[in-house]
C-alpha cells in the first residue's frame, strides 16, 4: 500500500530503499532534461470558461498508469526485487525499458511522447502555454489541455449531452473524502473559513503541535482550491506556519473545514451567456505583510 505520509514511508524498508535508490542517479549519466510542462491551475481555469462562452463540449480522461507507457532513451538498471528473483540469474539485474515511476526523466519523457503523438496526429502546440494543443478540422475545433496524466478536451462536435446553459465544477466528493480522512464528518459548521476578529500570529510559546498532520491537511486544502478559489486566503494564511506549526493554527485549519462541512456542494460555474472577459487584479502593498513586512 502506498504511504500517505513521509513518517509511514520512513516505517518501511522497502519504500526507505525506494528513495534511497532514486537519489542514486546522477545527472548526465542515468538522466538528461527532465523539466516537464504543466499546465498553471489558472490556465485550466480560463480553458474551462472559454469552452463554456463558446459552448463546447467538456471532455476529461485520466491516463492510468501513464508512466509505463513511455520508453526512456537512457540506459539505467534496477536490482531484481526480492520477491521476483530468477534462481537461475542470481547474480543479473534487470534493465529498465519504461519511465518507471521514481525515476527523474520519468514526467519529461511522458510528455514528449505524448506531445509528439499529438503533433503528428495535426495538433499545433501553444506558443505561451506548451501544455495546449490546438486541431482544425475545417469548422471543427478540437482543444486539449495536459496535467501530466490528465487531459481535458474542448470540441465542436456534440458527442455527448451537457448542459446548455454552462459548465459546473465542483469537487464534493473530494470534499466528503477529506472530511473523512480527517475526522470532519460530524463536526459543528462554520459560517465563513476564517475569522475576521482574530488575525494568525506567531506565538512561540504556543503548543506545538504534529507537523506531518498539519502539513498533510494543507497539502489537502490547497488542492481543493482549483474549484474553492474563495477559501484560497484562508488556506495560503494557514499555510505559513507549515515550518513550525502550533495548536492556535490547527484550530484556523480546523474552521475551514467545517465551513466545508456546511458547503460541501459549492464550485465554479461557467455560465455560456457570459461574457469571456479577462481581467487581472493586483492586490500587492508596500510592507503589508504584518508578519514579515514583506509586500
């Protein structure tokens, strides 16, 4: 089973020897570039509400295993795993074909085979934005996004039913997975994510408090925000503390979720009728960080 936490990875053998033999590679010798476009949350964002303005059909995939489909160019080699040793080559190990997860080229190679694939198939990639890719068919249109090993697709051609009016995105489930994870199921709901009257401050006589719990429910937060962009302050204002965590902080993470817990069902809707108009806000200020005095 796969470790959820470093601390569990760190309690067994085989996951410390994983990563012990990952750092064994060296740079030029078992690995190349291994820099791999992703594609910013944002970009995601403005893709899904210029589908929605031009009424487009929403499509999503999630390649499994996407890794082993890729073959590496290098040459690297892996010891045989206790459990499969051939009694007849005890002393062979085995040479690795596949961008085996673990290994540093393994993201970069995954994109330039599926970028080649999509390039030789008509696709035009993005100037700005390596990870879109763009194909014309007379008056079709065919839009693909790239997040590593998923993809979401934007066409003219009406293959499936959605709805007219927009597009909704909404992460529930993911909402209920976490409360449960964390023991949030049945807790007394807060009306907003954070509270107004009492800022987050540093306190060095404050309990301490298990930095993998408070940095793993961060970690949990920050990736609900690519639909909850309203709780992005409160989490980012949390997420300070992850080096030195206390118990007065806990309490903050705590209240965003149980605002979750009383808006499980909340999310981003791309209506067709509006207007797909890009503004940019800056909210920068000259030593505003009452923390730090950063900007």
């Amino acid at each position: 089973m796969e470790p959820k936490k470093v601390a569990q990875a760190l309690d067994d053998e085989s996951w410390v020897e994983a990563m012990q033999d990952e750092w064994l590679q060296e740079e030029g010798i078992d690995y190349d570039e291994v820099f791999a476009p992703v594609a910013r949350i944002e970009a995601i964002r403005i893709f899904l509400a210029f589908l929605s303005f031009m009424g487009f059909i929403v499509y999503q995939m999630d390649v499994k295993s996407a890794f082993l489909y890729v073959t590496i160019e290098e040459e690297v080699y892996v010891s045989q795993s206790p459990d499969f040793i051939d009694p007849q080559f005890l002393n062979k190990v085995y040479k690795v074909e596949k961008a085996l997860y673990g290994l540093h080229q393994a993201p970069r190679a995954c994109y330039e085979t599926l970028s080649t694939f999509l390039l030789y198939n008509g696709y035009r990639r993005g100037i700005i934005d390596k990870t879109l890719f763009i194909k014309k068919d007379k008056d079709d249109i065919l839009l693909v996004q790239v997040y590593v090993d998923d993809i979401v697709f934007g066409s003219t051609k009406k293959y499936v039913k959605q709805s007219e009016e927009g597009i909704f995105i909404s992460q529930d489930k993911y909402v209920a997975e976490i409360l449960k994870k964390f023991d949030f199921s049945f807790v007394r709901t807060a009306s907003t994510p954070i509270e107004t009257q009492k800022p987050l401050v540093k306190d060095e006589e404050a309990t301490d408090m298990d930095v993998h719990l408070y940095r793993s429910m961060i970690g949990s937060l920050m990736y609900l925000t690519a639909s909850r962009h309203y709780i992005m302050f409160a989490v980012c204002a949390c997420s300070r503390f992850q080096v030195t965590p206390k118990l007065l902080h806990l309490h903050d993470v705590k209240r965003i979720f149980r605002y979750l817990k009383g808006q499980p069902k909340l999310g981003l809707w791309y209506p067709r009728d509006f207007p797909f108009d890009l503004e940019a806000y800056s909210d920068s200020d000259y030593a505003g960080a009452n923390l730090t005095g950063n900007p």
